[in-house]
C-alpha cells in the first residue's frame, strides 16, 4: 500500500488548553473562581486555582522543534496547541484523519482538580472543562477529533454521574491515570474503582489509561533523564498494565475496553506469557478462582496497546493481536513525526496484509474507542493521506519546524 491511500487515527495526541476555556462554559461567580491562565515567579506559563499555582507541564514538549525544560517560557507553540481550527488544519498536513487529544493542565489527569480544597467548586470546573472539550474541541469539526473525558474520581458517586452525562452527549473515552495512589486514592485494584468500571462497560465506553499520567521525570534528572524517561515510557506501561490485569472488573465486566496510548507492543507478547506462567504458579490465583480466565486472554480480550515507533513489535504483530494494534502520533510533542505521521506509521507495517493495515492504522483505533463518526462524516476517499496533505498543501499551511 502506498502512504497516500492510507487513513491514519492517531489515539494519542494532545493539546494545550486555551486561557479562554471557560469563558463559553461559565458565567458570573463561577467563571471568576474558575482556573485562570497566567505566569509564575519565574516568568514560565502556569494555571492559577484555589490558591495554587499549576505549571503548564508539558510547553516545552508541545513544540514541533523541539527545546527544553529550562527554556519553557521562552518557547513558542505551534497554533495547533491551542486553536481548534489551526489543528484541524495541521492535521492535514501530517496525514491524520482523526485524532484523541489529551489535555495539559487542566485534562492531563485531573490533579488540579484532585488538590482543590472546594470539591464542590471543583467538580464544576472539571464538568466544564470536559463541556469545552465536547462541545468546543471536538464538534467544531465532528468525525476528526476523538471526544474525550475526565472523572472527578475523588468521588465516586460523583464521577458515575458525570460517566452518565457524558455518555448522553455521545462521548466514548475516558482518561484514567494508571496509578491513582498517586492522587492520594486507593489503588486501581481496591473495589472502590468496580462501580466506575461497571459503569462504563455499562455505557460503552473505553478508558485511555495513560501511566504517564501525574507521573513526571524525577526532578534532578536534566534534559538527559527527561529523553532517558520518555524512552522507557513503554516499559511504564507493561508495569501499569500488568496491575490492571488483576482488576475484578475484567472479570466482572467482560465488554470493558482499556487502551494504552503509550505503551508500544513489543513486549505484548512476553507479558502474557509470563502472566499466565505466574497465574498457573500463583495460590492467590488458585484461590481467587482466576485460573478459569487466563491472563493473556483478558489482556487480548480488554486491552488496546498503541505504537509510534516499534518497528520491532510490529515486526511481529501477528503475537500482539492484528486486533489489538493501533497508532499514535504523538503530536505536537516533539518525539512525535512531523509533518509527515504516515510516512513514519507506513515505515514499521512492512508487509502486513492490508487487511490488518486497515486495522492497525485506523479500523482498531473506531472499534476501541467506539468512533464510527469518522466515516458517518467523511467518505474514505476525503479522508487518505493523500486527499487531507493536499489540502493542506493547498490552504499552505506551514509544516516547518518551529525554533
């Protein structure tokens, strides 16, 4: 298959929220207490709310150039990072006809609201924020932008309303960071999290579970120990996932689907193999009555696992399920390819049948995340490769890295 017949979903991608994301959502009281735009004491980009300043974490990553921590409040985004309109039309550029965008600050896994001492303030905020991504982001240009959510998972009666609500506007995904010990919550195992599980399984809808997720670089680490982290991102996953697969909601909640939007493939394989060599020697395993599903059946039966660059797990697709593949591009990050995604995806399919490319490159990505509106939309001759670069090309959208 050739680059420009391809139709490219990338089921990771992010954004930087707008200082203006509230304006359509709330008035009067609550806009003014709302998280507000601004910069620290050291002159770098950050999010002010009750009282506490939130770094803008990922800026210097949301370059297509590339810069580092430490010149974070120099840089300048791509208008992609923030204007719904400019990232439709970057995505042209870069081949993608239809993207899950993860928020900064305010979306990235709800740690601003999680630390909020107004919970009922909070839960507010977090219900606009995911208001403005539907309504703002992604039905600005329905079939292109993949909707997604976040949960007030402080509580949880709370956070089953808002799956409800959610699911009534028609959104899909839900963003659940892998280890929520690290907001102070019980782990992802305790039954506390079943209900919420059940409840979105009851729904139809898929969580993107993000192990990066309110988990950075160790402070001391530098530019080197950043790239050193972002490399072993992967190998995060496989750890992450390895947890999840002790989950009672596989068990209880057999249509639950849970993609892992940085975890590559490669060690898909090994993992579930050695999951059910430690189920079978397990007496926890034994007790629990597990033994009668086996690991690597509910990780083929429940799990999604995306890739930007493996060439060597792609190499070897046919272990980590033809089903269970899917692309991410990464952008604007500056580990992701730009401004030619496909080019890059089309590099590690080798000679997969185009069956299975169909699949991986964009046939998963609408069955897991439950977004047939791509081609409800578009026919797929408007949506190849080919077909969104010229346009692009003709609108002239600059595809230059950014210095």
């Amino acid at each position: 298959m050739q680059r420009d017949d391809l139709v490219i979903i990338s089921t990771e991608d992010h954004l930087c929220e707008p200082s203006s994301l509230f304006d359509n959502q709330l008035c009067g009281g609550l806009l003014a207490a709302a998280p507000r735009r601004g910069v620290d004491t050291q002159g770098a980009p950050a999010w002010f709310y009750q009282d506490r300043a939130w770094p803008v974490a990922h800026c210097a990553s949301f370059l297509a150039g590339g810069a580092g921590p430490e010149t974070v409040a120099q840089v300048h985004l791509r208008s992609g990072c923030q204007d719904v309109h400019a990232r439709i039309d970057e995505m042209d550029a870069n081949g993608v006809a239809a993207s899950l965008c993860f928020g900064d600050a305010l979306g990235a896994d709800s740690a601003i609201f999680h630390a909020a001492p107004d919970k009922v303030l909070a839960l507010r905020h977090l219900r606009a924020v995911n208001d403005w991504h539907f309504d703002e982001w992604c039905m600005a240009y329905p079939g292109r932008l993949v909707p997604l959510g976040i949960l007030p998972t402080w509580d949880v009666q709370a956070s089953l309303a808002e799956i409800d609500r959610l699911a009534r506007k028609g959104l899909r995904v839900i963003a659940l960071g892998a280890n929520p010990v690290l907001q102070g919550l019980p782990p992802i195992r305790d039954d506390r999290w079943l209900p919420i599980f059940r409840a979105l399984a009851d729904h139809d809808m898929t969580v993107a579970c993000r192990p990066g997720a309110g988990q950075g670089a160790p402070g001391n680490a530098g530019a080197a120990g950043v790239d050193a982290w972002v490399a072993t991102m992967p190998l995060a996953t496989a750890q992450a996932l390895a947890d999840w697969l002790q989950l009672d909601a596989l068990h209880a909640c057999p249509e639950l689907r849970i993609v892992m939007p940085e975890g590559s493939v490669g060690w898909v394989s090994f993992l579930a193999a050695r999951a059910d060599l430690m189920d079978w020697r397990s007496p926890a395993g034994k007790e629990s009555g597990r033994h009668d599903v086996m690991p690597s059946h509910l990780l083929a039966r429940h799990f999604c696992h995306a890739f930007r660059w493996d060439p060597s797990g792609l190499a070897n697709w046919a272990e980590a399920g033809e089903d269970n593949i899917a692309f991410a591009a990464g952008y604007p990050r500056t580990m992701g390819p730009w401004a030619d995604a496909a080019a890059q995806c089309l590099e590690q399919l080798g000679e997969m049948p185009q069956a299975v490319i169909d699949k991986v490159t964009h046939g998963n990505a609408i069955r897991w995340l439950r977004h047939e509106a791509l081609f409800e939309q578009f026919s797929r001759s408007e949506i190849t490769v080919g077909a969104l670069r010229a346009q692009a090309a003709a609108k002239g959208v600059e595809t230059a890295l950014l210095d």
